[in-house]
C-alpha cells in the first residue's frame, strides 16, 4: 500500500530523469553516476552525481523559489562564513518534462547528527553558535526576508490549530495543556523590536553536517535564509542539543530571556505543526517533532 504523497501534488523525479537533465544540459558530467541520496527532506529531492557533486531539485512548485534565493546568495554568504556551505556549480532550467530550476553543487561531506547520539555535544554546540554569530554579523542591505522570521503572533493561528488537531490524536501523549501554557506565555513577553538580521532561518538537525569529531562541518539548505528576528535561529537549542550543550549553545550567543523563550516557542510551533501533518507520511519528520515537544517541556522549567 502506497503513503499519501508529502505535499500535495510532488513531481515524480527518479534516477533516469535526473541522467536525461544532466545530459542534455551539461553533457561534460553525462557519463558520471546518478543514485538517489535518502534524505528526510520534504520540498527538494537530492541525487549524488558521481563522486564529488549532487543534483537538488524542487519537489514542489513552492521550492522553486528556494533555488533562485540558493544561487544568489550562496555566493556571497560563503566568505563570510565560518563553515562550509553549499556552492552552485551549475544551474539547470526545466526540460524533459520536468517544470522548475534545479542545481548541482559541490558534494560536501559530513553526516547528519542525530539527537542523543552526538559525539560532542558541546563542541557542536559552540560551533553552531559560531556559526550563527558569523550568519548575524552578515550586513543585510539587500537580503529577502526570512521564512518565519516575522514576528511570533503570526504563527499563532497556526500552532493553536496544530494544537486543537493533536487533541484529537490522544494516541501521540501531547500534553496539550501544557504546550499551549508554553506558548501562551512566550506570546505574553515582549515582542522583538530590534533591527532584522541575516538568518539561516531553517537550522533542523537534516540541514547540519558534522565531522567524525562531533564538530560541525557545514550547513546546508538555505532556502529560507533572509532578514529577520535573530530567536529564529536558536532552534537547534531544542531539536538537537542535550541541556547542558543547550546551555552553552544561549551562553554564546548571550541570549536573554525573551530572545530564548520566543525562541523556544518558535521551535515548539514548528513541531506542533509538523505532528500531525506528518505523522502518516514522513516518520522522520514526526519523529523529530516529537523530540522537540519533549525538549521543550522539559527545559520550560
């Protein structure tokens, strides 16, 4: 029995689609290897291309705009950055059926880290403070704004319906109660009023890469990266790191109270809304939603 689809309406891609696109627009790689990479990635589908490179396409006609922001800022922010990001090597257009931009980049290696199997929490929590810092110190003359980097009452209607759907999944354990107090409470502090900075904006553990030593070694997928509230990149705090590299992670960055606890409750939105969307379809997502839930009660002390 075939899973409902992800998101609606993903355009089939395979192995024999992607050869016919590389061929037919870059034939100097149209001998090199094409083998799916399995990601957990819901927007973009991602093929190794040889040994050295991946070919990354939109799933969605939503992803499309992903790409164009990739190739114009990736050049730019990459100087500037402390760790490696992804580098365009080339830019494909639609064809063979297939109707949106796509990319090849430069394979970079790494694997992604899992929570509670981290080799060194804490040394990976400094590098992603680092990291965010160097993304922060990024002058934003020109930059889009971030996805989700608005202000957090905007994200209100959403949660509280993600929130009213999972009390009606009592087979999840999601103390309801107690993560609508959590985000309550976060939407009752003050409000950031602070200048927008340049935001990674999507720091999931599948979009981090780390060494064999535990450090990170780069971050990937900056689709939604642009100008926004800086809380919006403190989510690894919760979907990855263990509380004592957490605390290290808000000691880096001295986050205070309001940055942390907004950004708390923007971490804990994402996973409201992620569960039930999909639980039945992508057990890699769910179950990382599930973690967070459980982060966040559990540091909301």
């Amino acid at each position: 029995m075939t899973s409902a689809p992800i998101h609606p309406g993903p355009h089939p891609i395979d192995e024999d689609l992607v050869r016919r696109l590389v061929a037919g627009q870059f034939p100097r790689w149209a001998g090199l290897e094409v083998r799916r990479f399995p990601s957990g990635g819901t927007v973009n589908a991602m093929y190794r291309l040889g040994d050295d490179m991946a070919v990354r396409l939109p799933l969605v006609a939503g992803g499309a705009g992903d790409v164009a922001r990739e190739r114009e800022w990736l050049p730019r922010l990459a100087p500037l950055l402390p760790r490696a990001i992804p580098e365009v090597l080339a830019a494909g257009r639609p064809a063979e059926g297939y109707p949106w931009p796509w990319s090849v980049y430069r394979w970079l290696d790494g694997r992604t880290p899992e929570p509670g199997a981290l080799v060194d929490p804490v040394r990976l929590a400094r590098d992603l403070a680092e990291f965010v810092t160097a993304v922060r110190d990024v002058t934003p003359t020109g930059a889009p704004p971030a996805h989700r980097g608005g202000p957090l009452v905007r994200l209100d209607a959403d949660t509280r319906a993600a929130i009213g759907q999972l009390r009606g999944i009592p087979q999840e354990g999601v103390d309801c109660d107690a993560v609508t107090a959590v985000w309550e409470d976060a939407l009752a502090g003050p409000a950031y009023d602070g200048p927008g900075v340049w935001l990674h904006a999507d720091l999931m553990p599948g979009n981090l890469l780390v060494a064999p030593d535990g450090g990170l070694a780069a971050v990937i997928d900056f689709g939604c990266a642009g100008v926004g509230d800086p809380s919006c990149d403190l989510f690894p705090a919760w979907n990855l790191l263990p509380p004592e590299a957490r605390e290290v992670f808000r000691a880096a960055l001295d986050a205070d109270d309001a940055a942390w606890r907004t950004g708390r409750a923007r971490t804990l939105s994402q996973a409201l809304i992620a569960l039930p969307y999909y639980r039945e379809t992508n057990p890699a997502m769910a179950a990382g939603a599930r973690q967070v839930i459980r982060a966040v009660l559990a540091d909301r002390g």
